[in-house]
C-alpha cells in the first residue's frame, strides 16, 4: 500500500542526502544533526545512488533511517543507478524487517515515479514453498511532500500499485515449479487470479485444438501427459472502438527439449519458459484495476515440452492452424510453433495490432546477455515507441536487424517452412519463423524475453527469481495511446 502525506510513523525513514544541509527543513533536527555529524567524516557516502543504513537513538527510540547520496546526480540516471538505489533500500528495508517506510521525496533529486518503481520492483518475495520463512515485504509506503502536487502523487501511487499487482502475480506464476504448474494449473490459477475483475474468458483443451487444427499447438504437447490448453481472454475497456491488441504469450510450463532432448545443465530454470504467457496474465490483471480505455485480446498457448512414445518426432510434417505445412527439424524450437498457431488465431479473431512475448530463443541470451531483451517486428515506428516507454520504465530493450534474406534459413526440401534455421543468428530467424505468420498489415512486436524473464542470479540487491519483465512497457504503451493511432 502507498499514500501520500499518510500516517508519519513508520518503521524507517528514507531521506536524501547533500552538503547543503536541507534534511534540516524535512526531519526533527536532532536527527538531521546526527546524521550530519555521521557524515562529516564520510563524505564519499554523499555520492549520488549510494545506499546505506543509519540508526540513532532520539528520545529513547531507535530510529532507522536509510540515505540515499544526491551529489553530482542528474547526469548519471541514465543508467537507471537511482532505481537502483530505490531497489537497494528496499532491500535494506526487507532486510531490517520493517514493515511501514516513510520516504520524504522533496530531499530526492530522483523522479517520484523511479522511487515508487523501484521501492515496488524489489518488494517482493517468493516463500510459498518454505515452510518456517517469515515475510519480509513492506506491507506501507508514505510518501511524504510539502508540494502542492498530491493528488499527482496519489494517481501515481495508483497506477504502480495496480501495475505490480499483475507483476506480482506473474513472478508467482513464472517461480512456481513445473510440478505444480502445469498447463492446467496454470489454467485454474489464472481463473482465481483474473476471478471477478470482468473480461471474457475462453478455454479449449486438447481436443478441441485437434478438431480446431492447431497443429503448432497439438504437436508440441502430444507428448505429455499434462495436456495442453489454449486460454483467450478479452479485456475491453472500449468496446465500440474496433482497435484490439492481440497479447501473445509463449507458455510452455516446463522444456526439457522433448525427443531432441535438452542437455541437464540447459534444462535448469525451464520452469520459465511461460513467463510469456504470465505476463499476459499481469497485463490484464493490472488492466482490471487500471481500466485503459483500451482493448485487449489475450492469447495464451499452454504445453509441456517433454519426450516420450507420443511425441512429436524429428523429421515430421505437422499443418499449422493456418494452414502453413512445417518440416520439424528440432522438437527444442517448441515456442515457435505455438506461438505461430496463437498469432494466426489472434489475427482471425480480429486483432488489429499483435505483440508477442516469448522466452524464445538462447541466442537471444547469447546476443545480448540478461540485462536487455530482444526485439524485431514488421514496423518501425511502433518498436521506436516501445523501446522508449520501456526505458522510461526501467525495462531494456534492443531490436535486432530483421531483413529478409534471414528469412531464407527456414526453407524446408519437403513443406514450407523449416522449424528452425542454420546456427547462426538464431533469435533473429525464430522472429522470422512468426513472421510467416502475421500478415504484413498488421503491425506487429516479437519481444525475446529469454534472458530476461528470470533472474538466475541474486543481483546485487539479492533479488533472485522471476522479474514480470514486459508488463511495465506494454502497459505503458496502452496508456499512451499509442496502440490506437495506426501510423503504418
Ligand atoms: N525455451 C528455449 C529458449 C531458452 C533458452 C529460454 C535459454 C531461456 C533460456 C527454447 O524453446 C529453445 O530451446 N530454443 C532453442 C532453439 C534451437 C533448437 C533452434 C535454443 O535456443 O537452443
Ligand atoms: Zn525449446
Ligand atoms: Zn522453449
């Protein structure tokens, strides 16, 4: 919960520090004379997006305060230190187990927006499956301000709030483990989570995709016995305009590679390989307190990726939804193919704008590590707007190049299409494989979250797990406007 100007009482205080002595105008003077003292001696510890924790004793109370540096700021926020430094005091604060924050924003250089994103971003913890863990996360945030820009303050806190709700529950989802997330649990989950908040909810089961044809859909998940599923939700917030955005995510629950078997060390983290589809779900799910005047249509194909007797081989010849015969080639290049069949069905059911979130490939992890995702699309207008919103928003983004002649790799001796391309620029020709099928009119955003989806390593704020990386920038992009403004 965030308010503005709320209960001053909190377990800590968040406060910017300076030469010019301003915490004097915002804290009990006793307090502010301390840490001035402290720092006396410490004046590196003034340095712009440093962190660090200070307790003093006033009137018999121990007090926590966490300083943030303001010296010599503003030209390095580019590098997103001050989120950075939001995120690590909410990690100190996690860490001292408080459960109330007051930041006093008018001692802060850094946007109030980038504060509230940070402090949220890494306000999170994911404990369901420890048995004697106690919770750390922030339960109150006070932002405190002598503007006059308070009721600006609380639509902000609003829409971050309602933004990391969906956030939130997609890392649920995305950290949960393949045993207890399958594709029909994810189903059920979904239902809970989206439960009541409005919206039309579609689902089909394995054999209505087989009688649908969803031959991209029924081949990946013919070989586990957790059946695969396709959910279509709709979420409209303006139902007479005729734009839709279709929002496709890659849920595979668990790819171990099938018959072209992944190696042990590769089939760690897996797990992730739907944190596509759970970021439609966040989408929505913030969609629902946000109320966008917007319309959106989730496409969420749902399979285990696992070998045995039933599945899909090598060499087969599988006819997608729309009709594309596909020559498999590797039974790995999985999330292509449902998501082939998810595009085509999108477009069918009217969307008029398509963004696709997928772990898609290694070689977009090879290309560009886990700091940016990857991105190609059919037009280059709309993947400049969203490379903008997403670095406004804290979510790094970089398009790969997208000609043609990447596109000649998939060629296939006996069908249409290959499943996968020679071993060069692999995240590239897998952009290329959908490409086949979205139709050149509609404008169209692959996004690669391969890298970026999960983090395999504790940063250096200790966060650990799955990020709802996407959900940030494709709201952001609904709430500009600009999904309705066709500028082919
Ligand atoms: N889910 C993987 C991609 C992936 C790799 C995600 C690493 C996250 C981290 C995908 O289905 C896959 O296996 N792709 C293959 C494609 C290849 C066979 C053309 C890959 O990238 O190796
Ligand atoms: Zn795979
Ligand atoms: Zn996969």
């Amino acid at each position: 919960m965030i308010t503005c100007n709320g209960n001053i009482q909190a377990d800590a205080i968040v406060v910017g520090i300076d030469k010019t002595k301003q915490l004097m105008q915002h804290i009990p003077k006793e307090d502010a004379t301390l840490i001035y003292k402290y720092l006396e001696t410490r004046s590196s510890n003034l340095a712009f997006a440093s962190v660090q924790v200070f307790h003093c004793v006033c009137e018999e109370r121990v007090k926590v305060y966490f300083l943030i540096g303001q010296e010599n700021g503003m030209s390095k926020t580019r590098d997103f230190s001050d989120y950075t430094a939001a995120r690590q005091v909410m990690a100190l604060a996690m860490k001292e187990h408080c459960q109330s924050l007051a930041v006093y924003v008018d001692t802060l250089s850094m946007r109030i927006e980038t504060l509230i994103d940070g402090l949220l971003d890494r306000n999170y913890e994911f404990i369901q499956y420890m048995k004697n863990k106690e919770r750390c996360v922030v339960e109150k945030i006070n932002v405190i301000t002598s503007s006059l820009q308070v009721k600006e303050i609380n639509s902000l806190c609003y829409k971050y709030m309602s933004m990391y709700e969906g956030i939130y529950k997609a890392r649920d989802l995305v950290n949960m483990p393949p045993n207890e997330l399958t594709p029909r649990k994810f189903v059920d989950l979904m239902a809970t989570i989206l439960q009541g908040g409005g919206g039309k909810v579609e689902y089909f089961n394995k054999w209505s995709l087989e009688k649908m044809k969803m031959g991209g859909i029924s081949a990946v998940g013919k070989g586990s016995m957790n059946p695969p599923q396709l959910v279509v939700i709709q979420y409209l917030g303006d139902p007479d305009n005729p734009d839709k955005l279709g929002l496709i995510g890659k849920g595979v629950t668990y790819d171990s590679g099938g018959l072209s078997l992944k190696s042990a060390a590769n089939q760690e983290f897996m797990k992730d390989d739907m944190a596509g589809a759970a970021t439609v779900v966040g989408i929505i799910k913030a969609l629902q307190y946000l109320k966008y005047p917007v319309n959106v249509m989730g496409v969420i194909p749902l399979v285990e990726n696992i070998p045995s007797s039933m599945s899909y081989h090598v060499d087969d010849i599988i006819t997608m939804y729309d009709g594309t015969t596909v020559e498999i080639k590797n039974t790995d290049a999985e999330g292509r193919l449902i998501l082939a069949d998810a595009l085509s069905y999108a477009q069918e059911k009217g969307a008029t704008r398509l963004i696709d979130l997928a772990t898609l490939t290694g070689a977009c992890v090879t290309a560009l590590g886990t700091i940016r995702s990857g991105m190609v699309g059919n037009n280059q207008e709309w993947m400049n707007q969203f490379f903008c919103v997403a670095e406004q928003n804290h979510e790094k983004v970089w398009q790969f190049p997208f000609d043609a002649e990447y596109g000649e790799s998939l060629k296939s001796q006996v069908a249409d299409l290959k499943n996968i391309g020679g071993r060069d620029a692999g995240a590239i020709t897998a952009g290329m494989f959908l490409n086949h099928f979205v139709r050149a009119d509609i404008p169209w955003l692959h996004v690669d979250i391969a890298g970026t989806a999960f983090c395999e390593q504790a940063d250096k704020t200790g966060f650990y797990g799955a990020t709802g990386v996407g959900i940030k920038s494709i709201l952001e992009l609904l709430r500009s406007g600009s999904i309705e403004k066709n500028n082919q």
